[in-house]
C-alpha cells in the first residue's frame, strides 16, 4: 500500500506492483486500484515534499497540476484525480 511510503489515500484503494520511474518533482508508481471490481492497473504520481522550501512545493503542485489537465485534455486518462 501507499500508506507504506507515507501516501494516504482514501480507503487504502491502491496497491503498489512496482516503482516506474523518479523525477525531480515526483515518484511514479503502478498500482492495482483495488477499490474497483476488476481492479485496473493505473499510474499513481506523487509529490516529493524532501523540501519544505515554499517556493519549491509550490512551483511542484503548479507543474503537478499542469501534467495533470495536459494528460485529461489529451485523453490520456479515463480517471484522473489531483488536488
């Protein structure tokens, strides 16, 4: 689970199968959403907070969000959740 690594998410919902890469700005997984009948293989995206630098955690929520609405409008995603 996520939680493991300190990520919470509602009702536990994701499983981690493996690391897929690591950036300056986030850690990428693949997951199993175990919430979902036939609990699908999707990608969870994280932040790294190893900064408490203000500036740094807000130009990575401004780049995180930004991936986030280029991937919806390319229909990349079927469910997308970011906040």
């Amino acid at each position: 689970m996520l939680s493991q690594l300190g990520f919470n998410f509602p009702n536990e919902q994701y499983q981690i199968l493996r690391k897929l890469g690591e950036g300056g700005f986030a850690q990428i997984y693949i997951v199993k959403d175990i919430s979902l009948p036939n609990q699908p293989e999707c990608v969870v995206k994280t932040l790294k907070t190893d900064s408490i630098e203000a500036q740094y955690l807000e130009d990575a929520k401004t780049l995180f969000h930004r991936e986030a609405q280029i991937l919806e409008q390319l229909g990349l995603t079927t469910r997308f959740r970011h906040s």
